[in-house]
C-alpha cells in the first residue's frame, strides 16, 4: 500500500476505492488510514503511532462508517447519513466517511453520491469497499483512487501470524504457519481468525493441528486416490478412501471439483480456479498428471484429453442415492479408470494418442540444446557450414518467434551489405567487410537502446560474397525519425572508405501492427530463401520453403561459403536465449510442432503477455521459499519441488489463448 503510504506522509486525504476478496483487510487499511491522516507522532512512513490520542479516538471524529447492507443502500438513508457527517472536523485534522460493501449501493444512491463526492466539506474525504467494483457506476469511480487490496504472499502472512503468535505467547511450528497460509489463501482476517481457531485447540500451533481442524487431511486422501487411479493400482485406491475420513457423498464430490480442475487447468492449459484451495496443489497436481501419462503412453498433458473427458463424461450421470449406490457408483467409476478407459475412449471413435514408447521418427525432437544450439560466445551465435540447410532455417525461424514471444517486438530493419568490388575478389576480404559492418551498426544500436537484436546470413551469388541481415534497432520503433538518420549513415559507411560496402535498407517505419508482422516475418522466411538440402534429406529444403510460404521467385540459389554462414548478436544469442529461459521458462516453437499455419500468425505477442505475467510469478516464487526457509536444506527441497513442477513443456503452462496443441 504504498500510496496511502504517501498520502499519510504528506498529510493528504484523498477519495479511495478498496476492491478485493472478503478478509482481505480493506476495513482495516480504511482504519489505519485514518488514525495516519490524523497521528500526532507518524512514524518516518507514515504509519500511526497507536498511542496519541487521535490515534485512540479514531472512531469518534476522523472516522465515521457507514455498512451499507445493514443500514441501507437506497438513496434516502445514504444522502441523510452523509448530510448528518459532511462537515468540517472540529477536533481533527481529517475526517473519512466510508461506505462498507459499497455495491449494495442503489443506482440512485450512487447518482445522489456524485456531487457530495465532487464537492466536499474541507478535510472530508470518502473511501468505498467493496468486494464487486464492477457493479459500482464508472462515474462514481472515476472520483476515487482505485487501490487492490490483495492477498498477502505466504512469506508475508507468515511473518504476520508469527507477530501474532509471538505476542499472544502461543508455541508455534513454522510448517504450521505456512500450511495455514496455503489453507487460508493470504486474507489476513481468516489468517488471524485460523490462528486463534488453531491455538484454542491447546496453545500450540502444530502442523497436525491445522490439518486436522481444516481438513487437510481429507486433500491429502484425495491426491493419493487420484496418484493411486493414475497408477492403476485398485487396492491402493481403496485404502485412500478408506483414509479419507468424510461422507461418501463429500467425496465424490471431491473427485469431480478436483476431476474437473485438473482438465481445464493442467490438461488443457487454461486459468480457471475451481476450488482455492485445491488450486495451491500445485506440485501434487503435476505428480497425478504425470501418473496418467505414463500409465496410458501419453507424452503431453493435452494427450489425456479425451480419457479426461471421458472420466468427466462418467459424473455427467444423474448422482445416486443412498449410502449403496453411491459406494456402486463409485466401484464402477474405478472400474471404468482402472480397466477400461482405453477401450472407451477408442469406442466413442475419439482421436487417441499412440503411446510415445512406440514414436519413431515422429518430426524433430524438443530440447534445451538444440532449441538454443550452436557456437555460443559473449556476443554472437555462429553455425558452420559451406550452405543454409533446414536446421539453419529452424534456428532462425525459431530465433524470431523467441524474439516476439520474450519481448513483444518485431525484428524492423533489413539489410542487404555488398562489399566493394575489391573486397569481393576475396572471401577473407568480403567477410570482414561484413564484419566491420555489423560492428559498426552495434555500436550505433548500443548508442540508441539496450534491446538489440541481430540476425546475419552470409552468401554467395555469381559477384562473390555478401550478407543478409535482420535486425530490431530499438531506437527506430521508439523513433521514427530515426530512419533518416540509419539512411543516412549506410549511405555513408563507404565515403570515408570507398573499399567498404553498399548497404540497402528496408525498415518498417510508418506501418500498422498487422503491417508491421507481416514485414517481421516476409523478411525472416526471405533470409531462408538460399536454403539447400541436406545430405541426408533430398528434397528437404524445397518442402521446407513449400510450407513457409516463400515464393518461387524469391529462393536462390547460393555457391559455397568458408565462413559461418549464420549468426545471431544482441538479445538472439544462445547465451541471451539461455539467460531468457531459466526457471523452466522453454519458448514455444510453431516450427518445431510442424504447425506451419501458425507460423505467420502473430500468436508470439498473445504469449508475450502470458509469458512475461509467468516469469513474474515464478521469480515470486523463488523469492518466497528464499526468504520462507532459512535451514538451507529446506530451502534446497522447497525449490527443487518448484523446479518439479515446472519441469514440463512449454505448451504446459497455463495461458489466455488456445495454441496449435489445443486446436
């Protein structure tokens, strides 16, 4: 809450608007705003002191609430509330009129509100909470501060219950602490009410405590009955829910919330939470996936779909009754998962994966190294080779769609460099007029913005050699006016040196976002145009060009060169892509996945924004189980089990759009 903050320091009031979920302390920070406006000795933050008289007699003058369920949302009620507190406070220095569970307020009330809100009696403020924002008039909100009040990390409600248990003297297990902020979702009311419920079992905040009086028990059964259906293993099942100690019809109830959660969220890789908590299983919930797969030969999450769909088919049934029929209804669902869900699927003439024990030669395979392989230096990528072959073309098709999906950008200046007459008589010559070439455009780049990107094919036609090179210059999206400039300067790269080169340029200064992809990847398949087949696959190149789209006019047809025929500088080199992909973080290739509709698409800058929210999130991760655990064993094991549960591929995250797996 870094803006009330602020406004405390500065000793000035201002409209809010608090939205987040019930318990998550809007009330409260409404509260300590107050007794901040109003502190005779703030701390250097801010904060309220807590013991000068303002502070104490908070809600008596600088604080009047209003609970708008309980006293009223009609127009009438609230208006004569306001007209009985908008005043000037005389024994304070501010005063707040808050209005709790403010979407209850009557359209009419609101309307009523507008002008009290716009025009209020000096040093009266309004503050609104609300758990529903959108349900509040947008001419009203547009007079507030809007402030999220979300829920706290596990880290921080941890040191919240500590202060807590400290305070009240209660004996404490850390573990205890960070299973009740997991159960408890970070809602610091339900937080403090869980901790006083857990105590008054008998002082001691235990582990066993928080399972036993928040049923964690009863989870931890249903992810073993869902490990044991993943391994087939019937008995195992059985004692699962024999450990499981709840009614019948609580647990069936318990496999559909979990059946269903797991099908949007790790089968088909979308973001919808079905049960809160359940959704925090995270690492559970990848070991029942990974059960699945193994047990029916699936190589990805998105294989279970139709068995998935198949087991959800089973409770789309109307529910038995009684204490038998549900104990039948369940057998028979065991039988169907452990027996024949198979045979099911293959009987309603569904698409089902061949077992990936038995793929060969399926299409290229998906790694770490070969997605960012080659001759890694400090500042460039090289791979040998006399021609461009198709894994040339893979790493540059690949490259480019990295570049759009980890930085939303698109590549925007193509070059072609042709060394002087002189400098072509040699290919030693040719090529290190090509270098001085590249290095001077990296100075310019460096000059201009951190964000460059480089990606430079070397040549041959019936002259000699030369180099094509795509690139993203920073300053020239930020500055259009920076193309006449970068025109200029490859005019004059050869007026002090005639022996140097003639460069041509194209950009995509000037264009719309549609315009601007399509220049992005026209100039990326062309760089591919003088691909040659390798020597193991005739025919290869030409299929490959045939699926890229290139057209027949534009392919050549190179002689051999000496040098590498292909570098990538700035942010596409292998260590930067490395760097980009860590904590699991593996770039989709539509390439890879031979999904050549996709290819063009633009897709990469829907990804960009699931991609980048998902790096945050993880580096969150990280931090908390850094600054949760200090017994370095324990924080070795917290962060192997996140690495766990991220080791799957890319097309495993969850994500706001459908990609090619899921079409």
């Amino acid at each position: 809450m870094a803006l009330l903050s602020r406004l405390a320091q500065l000793r000035q009031g201002s409209h809010l608007l608090l939205a987040g979920a019930y318990g998550a302390g809007k009330t409260t920070l409404v509260r300590i705003f107050a007794q901040a406006l109003n502190c005779d000795n703030p701390a250097k933050d801010g904060s309220p002191c807590g013991a000068c008289g303002p502070c104490e007699a908070a809600d008596q003058d600088c604080l009047v609430e209003y609970d708008v369920p309980g006293r009223g949302g009609d127009k009438e009620s609230v208006l004569a509330w306001v007209a009985a507190n908008n005043r000037e406070p005389p024994n304070s220095k501010w005063r707040i009129l808050f209005l709790d569970e403010a979407h209850a307020l009557q359209p009419l009330a609101m309307e009523g509100l507008l002008k009290v809100v716009e025009e209020p009696q000096p040093r009266v403020v309004f503050a609104f909470a609300t758990t529903e924002p959108w349900k509040l008039k947008s001419t009203l909100k547009s007079r507030t501060l809007p402030l999220e009040v979300r829920p706290l990390s596990v880290p921080d409600a941890v040191a919240l219950m500590e202060s807590i248990a400290k305070k009240e003297k209660y004996i404490y297990d850390l573990n205890a602490l960070v299973l009740l902020a997991w159960v408890k979702q970070g809602h610091p009311r339900d937080l403090l009410n869980g901790l006083g419920q857990v105590a008054a079992l008998g002082k001691n905040v235990t582990t066993e405590a928080v399972k036993l009086l928040f049923a964690v028990h009863d989870a931890e059964a249903l992810v073993e009955y869902f490990l044991a259906l993943g391994a087939g293993d019937a008995g195992r099942a059985i004692s699962a829910m024999d450990g499981w100690h709840e009614p019948l019809s609580s647990k069936l109830k318990g496999v559909q919330t979990l059946l269903t959660s797991i099908f949007y969220n790790e089968i088909q890789g979308r973001k919808i939470i079905i049960d809160a908590f359940l959704d925090t299983l995270t690492s559970e919930r990848t070991k029942i996936v990974s059960a699945f797969c193994s047990r029916l030969g699936v190589d990805k999450p998105i294989g279970l779909e139709p068995y998935w769909r198949k087991m959800l088919e089973f409770w789309s049934r109307p529910p038995a009754t009684g204490e038998e029929g549900l104990q039948l209804q369940l057998c028979l669902f065991e039988d169907l998962v452990n027996n024949r869900l198979r045979e099911a699927v293959l009987q309603t003439n569904e698409t089902v994966p061949a077992p990936h024990y038995l793929l060969r030669n399926a299409g290229p395979e998906r790694d770490e190294s070969s997605k960012s392989g080659g001759i890694a230096t400090a500042n460039c990528a090289r791979f040998d080779g006399k021609y461009l072959t198709p894994e040339h073309v893979r790493e540059i098709i690949n490259r480019s769609s990295f570049f759009m999906q980890h930085h939303g950008r698109t590549l925007n200046a193509a070059f072609i460099v042709y060394p002087s007459y002189q400098a072509r008589l040699s290919e030693v010559t040719a090529v290190e007029a090509i270098r001085k070439f590249q290095g001077d455009l990296s100075k310019l780049c460096l000059q201009a913005g951190k964000l460059f990107a480089g990606i430079t094919v070397i040549e041959r036609d019936e002259n000699g050699v030369l180099a094509r090179l795509l690139a993203h210059i920073p300053r020239l999206a930020e500055v259009p006016a920076f193309e006449t400039e970068l025109a200029r300067w490859c005019r004059n790269l050869g007026a002090e040196d005639d022996d140097q080169a003639l460069v041509e340029l194209k950009t995509n200064v000037g264009l719309s976002n549609r315009q601007a992809l399509k220049f992005h990847w026209d100039s990326v398949v062309e760089l591919c145009a003088a691909v040659q087949d390798s020597e193991n696959e005739p025919g290869g190149a030409r299929r490959l060009l045939d699926n890229l789209r290139l057209r027949k006019s534009l392919r050549r047809v190179p002689g051999p060169v000496g040098h590498p025929v292909l570098e990538f500088s700035g942010c596409l080199t292998t260590s930067a892509i490395k760097e980009a992909s860590a904590n699991h973080m593996a770039f989709l290739s539509a390439f890879d996945a031979q999904a050549w509709s996709w290819i063009r698409k633009g897709w990469e800058r829907d990804e960009c924004i699931d991609r980048q929210q998902e790096i945050r999130h993880r580096a969150e991760k990280l931090s908390q189980a850094e600054r949760l655990w200090g017994e370095d064993d324990r924080r070795r094991v917290e962060i192997e089990a996140l690495n766990a549960s991220w080791a799957g591929g890319p097309e495993n995250r969850a994500r706001q759009w459908r990609g090619w797996w899921l079409a």
